[in-house]
C-alpha cells in the first residue's frame, strides 16, 4: 500500500500539491465562522440524569418566573467616608446608573406603570415602549418593573428573546434592604440574566455596562459626567461576568498559543535543521492541515453532525502541530538518508513514504485509538475533544505523507540550502541535515559520544540505573498518588487577577459574604404539600409553616453548615426578618414573594418551594463545595415531621451543586480513561510488537511517568501559589494522561522497531544500544519539538492551561530523554542478560548466544 502511494506521490507531486492549495482555499471560502457553531454553556454539557440538571428541570416546570440562571453584579462602594455611602451615592445609583443601563439595554422604564400593576394586582401595558413589560414576577416595585422587558440585541437587528429578567437594586421593596452591605459602605445592583453564565447572548450586556462604569483600572463615561459622585467606586461583579471573562481569556489562549507555537516551532526547526527551507516545510504542512482540520471541524459542527466547545481549538492545535511536526520529521530524515546513499529526488520520495509511511499511520493510530477512547466519557466536552483531536489526526498524517513530500519535491536541490545545490547529495553521519547543528556535534563526535557513553553505562550496570531512575522519580508519583483528588474546579483562580470579574468578586468580598453572587438554591418538591400562603390549612396538609420550621433548623446550624442567611416563602428577606418586621409587614412581604418562592405552574401549583441559601465562600471555591456537601447530607435530617414522609424530594440548583455535579462526572471519567486509554494502547503494542510481556512493560512505564509528571506539576505550582494552591486544575489528569499516554507509546513503538531491527544483525543485548544510538537523534529532537509545542499552551492567561502546557512538556521530555532513554533499555538489557532468571522466558527475553566480539559495539549509521 505504501509503496504504491509513495511511486504515485513522486509521480503525481505537482498535482497534490495543487489540491492541497485548491482544498484549503476552497474550505477556507466554504466553512463558517468559528465562533457562529460553537455551543456556550458549561454545565449544560452534563448529562440529564445529574442532580443540578434534574433541579433545573423541576425549577422550569415549577414556576412561570423565569428566575435567573446568572447575574451581573455591578457593585458600588465607598471606602473612605466613615458613614459609608452618601445619600448622593444611592440618589446617583437610582437616578443616573440604572436608568442608563435600562436605556442601553432596551429595558421599559415606567414606573407609574409598576405602581398601577401594583395597586390593582394586574400587569399594565406601555403603550408608548417599543415592546410591552412582562408580566411582573416578584411583585411590581420600582426597580423590577423597569427591567421587565428587553429589546434588540446592541450588536443586532433581529429581535432577540430578553436575558434581563430583573434589575434589583437598594430600592427594591422586597429584598432592597438585603443588598446594602452592614457597614453601609457597599451596595449592590443585580442584573439577573435568564442565560447561563458562559453565554456568548451575555457579552453585549457586560460590555454595555463597562462602558458605563469603566473596566478594572480604566474610568467609565459616568465617570467622565458631570455629577458623578466623587470618591464612588463601582466595579463588576457577577456569575456572568465570571463567564464572559472565562470566554475572553479562552479566545486569547487560543490567539497567543497559536502565535507562540508557531514561533517555537520555527525556532527549534532552526536549532535542529540551520536550513530556513527544511524548516519551514514542516511548518508549512502543519500550518495548512491544521487550519483545514478546524475547517472541517465548524463544517461537522454547522450540520450537526459534531459539537464544539469555546477552547477547544487549543487542544487540538497543540496536538497536531506536536504530532504533525514529529511526522514530517520522520518522513525527512528518511528522505535524507536515502538521497545521501545516491537516491535522486524522485527516488527518495518514493522510498521514504513507502518505508516510512506505515510506521507514521501505526504511530498516528495508536495516538487517534488513544486519544478516541474520550469519546467513552460522559461528560460532554471530554466526548468532543475526543472527536475533535482524534479525527483531526488523519489530517495531519495525510499531510506528512503527500504535502511534505510534495514541499521536498518542490524545493528539490533547494531543501538543504546554503549547504546543498546538487541532485545527488554526499553521504552524510544520522539521520538529520548535515546543515544542522546537532550534524555539527555529530562531526565532532560530540553527540556520538554521548550515546555511546549512555550505551556503555548501560551495559556496565543497567540493574542500578534501572533501581536509580526508579528511586528517584518514585516520590514524585506518591505526591501525585496522594494529591490526585486535590482538584480546583474554581474559575476566578483561573483568570488574571485584573479581570473586571476578579476584581469585583474581592470588592463584593470585602463587604458581604462571598456566596451573595450565587446562592444555593433548594428545591423542596412535595406533591402532597401546599406551600402558598394563602392556601386553606389543615392538620393534614404542610404548608409554608413548615417551610419556616425547616429553614428555622438549617440556621440555627448555620457554623457547621457553613451558611451565612437563608431566604424563602417563611422569610423573604433573610434571616434577619425575624426580628425586624412586625406582623403586618410580614404578611404584606409574604404574599408579595409568594411567585419567587412558591410553584405556580399548573399540576405542580404550591407542590414546589424555593429556598435561596447564601453560604459564606464563594461560590466556585473548593470550601463552598465541602459546605454544599455537608449541607446535602444534613438538610434531609432537619425536615419537619409534616414533610418527613418519604414523599419530599430536595433537589439542589446553582453552580455549586453544578460545580460538584461536573467533580463527580469527571472523576468517573477520569477512572474509565485510566481503564480503557492503557487497553487499546497495549493491544496495538502487541499486535506491533508481538510481544504481550514487553508491551505490558512499555504500559507500566508510560503510566508511571504519568504519574511522576502528575507529582512534578503539583509540586511546581504549589511553590508558585504556595499561599493559597487549590490544587491543579480539574482538566489537567484527564488530557495529561489521554495524550501523554498515547504520545509516549509513540516513541516506544519507534525505538522498540528498530531495537528489533537490530538485534537481528548484532543479537539481543547489543541490538538494543544500536537502536538506542540510532533513534537517539531523531526521537529526540521529536521529543523536544512536541515539548515546545505543548509549552506554548503556558503562552495564554488561564491558569489551567499553563498547569497543563507545563504537563504535558515535561511529560513528554520526561518520556524522550529519561523513559526512553534509560527506563525502557534498562529493562530490556537485565531481560535479555538473564537476571530474571528462568522468569525471562515468559517476560519476552531471548535466549543468550555467545557471540565473540566485544559488547560495546561502535555503529556508522
């Protein structure tokens, strides 16, 4: 097969070249825009059956409020002033802020309208606004009733359903009071969004109010009017914000490791090659058969036949350029071998792709088969990356067959310029250009040297390297062992720390408790209970009573539950109500919050109540996780009697029972990844290799060094961030282990060919220093290209894909120069030296022949 398509491609190289030029252009011109197919969202990609997705499921078909999913927070402050926000303050806040906000985001602004609805229970309609207020969901009051409908998008012409359910602010006569902080130096104003807080529909609406207020360090045009109030700090805060802010930074990853993988790439070709057009070969057909696969990749995703997730194209970037680069290299090195024993260019095309060409499909298979088993996961984004980098390996492996050799074809007497301008090039030592620099060691013996030192020692004591090199990486896989579960799943760790989310997260910190932004909300489902306050009562039947005894039990272990209040039908305003409202102000409040808290839907009207906990940690931090946990698993026990009949159903929603949802699902999917990634890996090793005991060792030694860059990577960063390390990010074992698995057999697939090949010519032993000495350079500077490559991944802001650039480098490095170099021929000579003694047999070794020559052995490749 490879024969053939290695004649047709010296033959037919014009023509391929052509087409791929053709195919690019043509896909370049067909294929829609990345952004316009790809899917938002975070939490929606876990599956139906997860708690928060059954708990958002409860909640749309309880209640005709269509309550936020998210926020914006746009927080309000004043530092300095003893007596904490001025009465200019508040009257800037509700005369000049939120009408502004309303007007550019096309919110009806009537307030006597809201005080019609109020007085006679009925929504009333604008007729002078572009488009009529909704029906008002929490009661009419002056803040919510302006925010009642949206229009048009900023960025758009086509109407667009509203994502501002509300605006709430210090005036708001339901819970206004709950959003000035304690020492009155802080207010808030929420926005609540009916999107999810990664939603591309939220950017127009964070970036209008930036505008407004000016982004972290930057002044707003409020601030640039004339009476805005001195000495008033606002800032952004919110869920959403949080998202929009994840989005950007994804975006800019993207940009700045495409950039820095590029420019490393062409660095380390030159380091290698010191031949500008056998560098940029490579580049070139990575570059083009990259850009076709992401191509492609929005055209599977525009039909339908795909998904695709914001951040995805970084993974499958650095992945190909790392693999793409790695084939291209082969394929040259052979192209050189050949035309240096006498090969003229149209012959060594041909034979390069025909001896070469089924080593780079096997080794690209045992990569796609790898990285594919993600498709096995649950957690949707894993299953997409699987499919997105998997697949896109075919294109980078046609590429290295025909573009490559096609580029080479092209160049022809050109390739290794300054150094070569003849057809019929002079024999040249290994397996690289003579032009390089690594050839320049080579001449000097410099390089040869020291594989021949790493041979020699490796035969002199290869039991004590063995035992050494396993010491010594050991400890590293016991951090990891014990840290594998110490996992950050926090997006605000994740961001720079002058993002307008980060900045207004710690501003909201500094004056409220951190979990104000996103409360836990609790879900109390009773088809026997009739939670409304205005329902006929009887010994029989719970009502909202029993949502108070119930909520009365969870505050009064509010420190062991980690809670800081707790609003519901019993107290709207929280916790402090209890003492606060006289009995006349609470029925008034009752009846008012009865649509927030309370099912209104029909078939489930009163049968739902709603419980908002605020827990005293931000809500993606690893401690509000551990008190969400706690509270799961006491609150069942704190159920009144009335409602302690096996027919409740607690059912949890916000993003932190999301957060723990998606630790659940990817730990479950990190053990079937463990599982099924080392089984297809093993049986292509065997049916490669033949051997069933040395393909279990090559497993073995991937693994570890899994874990040994697990442990390293933990250790690096927990210095970096010593003060406050939440752990690595919850992405980083998945990927880490998926590809550097499958890349590292990679390596071991090509040095065990050849250590094959040679044992044939110099036995057993020194078989294995032959094809140690004769992979050494072209592995390794593989090695180091993939390294670089994943290394760009550190070139972006997000702390999670520095975390794994630097994985997967020194994953990969760790395998090129310390596995694959020592671990792996270490064993293979104690193997085949017979210190396994009558065991050897079953393990692979052959069996010893006396062979009279010495054992170092001296190779003129």
């Amino acid at each position: 097969m490879f024969e053939r398509l290695g004649h047709f491609v010296s033959r037919n190289w014009a023509v391929l070249l052509t087409g791929w030029i053709v195919a690019f252009a043509f896909l370049f011109w067909m294929a829609p825009k990345w952004d316009s197919v790809i899917y938002d969202g975070e939490f929606h990609y876990l599956p139906d059956r997860f708690p928060s997705r059954q708990a958002e499921a409860l909640s749309k078909k309880s209640f005709s409020s269509n309550f936020g999913e998210s926020n914006v927070v746009i927080v309000a402050r004043r530092e300095n002033s003893p007596d904490g926000l001025l009465d200019e303050d508040k009257t800037f806040i509700e005369e000049t802020l939120v009408p502004r906000i309303e007007k550019w985001l096309g919110l009806t602004a009537e307030k006597d309208a809201s005080e019609a609805a109020e007085q006679s229970g009925e929504s009333a309609k604008n007729s002078a606004a572009k488009e009529p207020p909704k029906e008002s969901d929490g009661g009419p009051n002056p803040s919510t009733a302006k925010a009642e409908a949206q229009g048009t998008s900023p960025n758009s012409g086509a109407k667009q359903e509203p994502i501002v359910s509300r605006i709430r602010t210090y005036s708001d006569k339901e819970f206004g009071q709950l959003l000035i902080s304690d020492d009155q130096k802080s207010t808030l104003v929420i926005l609540e969004l009916t999107t999810d807080f990664t939603e591309r529909r939220n950017e127009p609406t964070i970036a209008k109010i930036e505008q407004l207020i000016g982004k972290s360090g930057q002044v707003g045009e409020l601030q640039q009017e004339k009476g805005f109030p001195p000495g008033l700090d606002l800032s952004l805060s919110g869920l959403a914000t949080v998202g929009r802010d994840m989005r950007d930074a994804a975006k800019k990853s993207a940009r700045a490791t495409e950039a820095a993988t590029i420019v490393l790439v062409i660095v380390l070709l030159f380091a290698i090659y010191r031949a500008p057009i056998l560098a940029v070969i490579p580049l070139a057909t990575v570059y083009i058969s990259v850009k076709i696969a992401i191509m492609v990749l929005s055209l599977l995703a525009q039909a339908g036949w795909i998904q695709l997730f914001s951040g995805i194209e970084v993974y499958v970037t650095v992945v190909l350029y790392g693999a793409g680069v790695d084939y291209c290299m082969f394929l040259m090195s052979r192209y050189k071998e050949e035309l240096d024993n006498g090969a003229s260019f149209d012959e060594a095309i041909a034979i390069s792709v025909s001896r070469v060409g089924a080593a780079l499909a096997a080794s690209a298979g045992t990569v796609m088969c790898g990285i594919g088993m993600m498709c096995f996961t649950q957690f949707a984004k894993f299953q997409q990356a699987g499919i997105a980098m998997s697949s896109s390996l075919i294109f980078v492996l046609a590429a290295a067959l025909t573009l490559t050799p096609a580029l080479l074809r092209l160049a022809g007497k050109w390739t290794f310029w300054p150094r070569m301008q003849t057809e019929r090039l002079a024999a040249a030592q290994g397996w690289v250009s003579p032009t390089s620099l690594i050839s320049r060691l080579i001449e000097r013996e410099w390089f040869g040297q020291f594989w021949d030192k790493i041979g020699s020692v490796l035969l002199k004591r290869p039991g004590t390297i063995w035992v050494v090199a396993f010491l010594l990486m050991t400890p590293f896989a016991i951090v990891a062992y014990l840290s594998q579960n110490k996992l950050s799943y926090g997006l605000l760790s994740e961001l720079p720390k002058t993002d307008s989310s980060v900045v207004g997260a710690a501003a909201v910190q500094t004056h409220f408790a951190a979990g104000i932004t996103g409360p836990v909300t609790v879900l109390v489902n009773n088809r026997d209970a009739d939670f409304r306050t205005d329902a006929d009562l009887d010994d029989k039947r719970p009502g909202w009573r029993q949502i108070q005894t119930f909520v009365d039990s969870l505050y009064e272990h509010r420190e062991e539950l980690g809670i800081v209040d707790i609003r519901s039908i019993a107290y709207p305003l929280g916790m402090s109500e209890r003492v606060k409202l006289d009995p006349f102000q609470r029925r008034v409040l009752l009846k008012r919050a009865q649509s927030i808290y309370v099912s209104d839907k029909p078939g489930l009207s009163g049968q739902v109540s709603r419980i908002d906990v605020v827990m005293k940690d931000d809500p993606f931090s690893p401690g509000s996780m551990s008190a969400f946990d706690h509270l799961r698993g006491a609150a069942p026990d704190y159920l009144p009697p009335e409602l302690d009949t096996g027919k409740t159903e607690l059912l949890y929603l916000g993003a932190t029972p999301s957060i723990r949802d998606l630790k659940t699902i990817t730990g479950e999917d990190q053990v079937r990844i463990d599982f099924l990634v080392p089984i297809v890996v093993f049986i292509i090793l065997v049916v490669l290799l033949r051997r069933i005991a040395t393909s279990a060792y090559l497993i073995f030694t991937v693994f570890f060094s899994y874990f040994v860059t697990l442990g390293v990577t933990f250790c690096v960063f927990y210095c970096i961030h010593w003060h406050g390390f939440a752990g690595l990010d919850w992405k980083v074992p998945m990927f880490l282990f998926t590809i550097l698995v499958a890349v590292g057999e990679d390596y071991n697939i090509l040095l065990m060919a050849r250590i094959e090949e040679e044992q044939q010519t110099h036995g057993p032993v020194d078989g294995i220093i032959v094809g140690l000495r004769k992979t050494g350079s072209i592995i390794s500077s593989c090695g180091i290209i993939m390294a670089g490559t994943f290394s760009a991944l550190m070139a972006g802001s997000l702390e999670g894909l520095a975390q794994l650039g630097f994985a997967l480098a020194f994953g990969v490095l760790l395998d090129t120069f310390v596995v694959r170099t020592i671990v792996v021929p270490a064993y293979l000579i104690l193997l085949h030296q017979g210190w396994f003694g009558s065991l050897g047999r079953y393990l692979g070794a052959v069996p010893r022949v006396t062979v009279d020559r010495p054992q170092t052995v001296a190779v003129k490749d």
